[in-house]
C-alpha cells in the first residue's frame, strides 16, 4: 500500500520535503534512574510520528535527570518526515525527556 498509518500532507511550496532518517534536537531529560550513553534507544512522539529512535550524543559523554543537551536521533525502522522546530517527547518505561 501507498499510504500508512502517520504519513501527512505537506505543502507543495516547499523546498522538497523529505523523510529523514536522522534529525538532531535540543533535549531535556526529565527523569532517567541511572545514565543514557549513546545508542539509547526510547521511543519517540513527534506530531504524527511515533518510532524508536537511537540517540547518539553530541554535546557530551553521558546524560541524567534534568541535563540538557544538543542530541542526533537516528530512526530505527523507516525514515519520516520531521517538521523542522517541532516539539518531541521521547520515552521508555519510566525514562522521560522533552525537545524541540
């Protein structure tokens, strides 16, 4: 089939939108119970958007409850489209964080 569960309509004025595999983001842990190290794997909101996504850190080594920091998510099973400055919320079990 064409068309999915999540796909959405874009205007055609712009610049040839395109799914992406990957997307950074500034983030804030709001709560984690131990570290999150790159290739953390929680599952992303984002408008339509609900995947897991890997993280890979860009400003530092390790991240904890309340840091903030500048991240690259990398989708893990299909590319989508992203709007640029749009909020997310990435989650797994208790581990929560926020972003745009």
């Amino acid at each position: 089939a064409d068309l999915r569960k999540g796909m959405v309509l874009v205007d055609a004025k712009l610049k040839r939108p395109e799914a992406v595999w990957e997307f950074e983001a500034e983030v804030e842990v709001k709560y984690h119970s131990t570290t999150i190290h790159s290739n953390y794997q929680p599952v992303v909101h984002c408008g339509t958007v609900r995947q897991a996504c890997a993280i890979t850190l860009v400003d530092r080594e390790v991240l904890r409850t309340g840091d903030k920091a500048r991240v690259k998510f990398r989708f893990v099973c299909r590319p989508e489209y992203v709007t640029p400055g749009a909020r997310l919320v990435f989650c797994e079990g208790r581990t929560k964080g926020i972003g745009t």
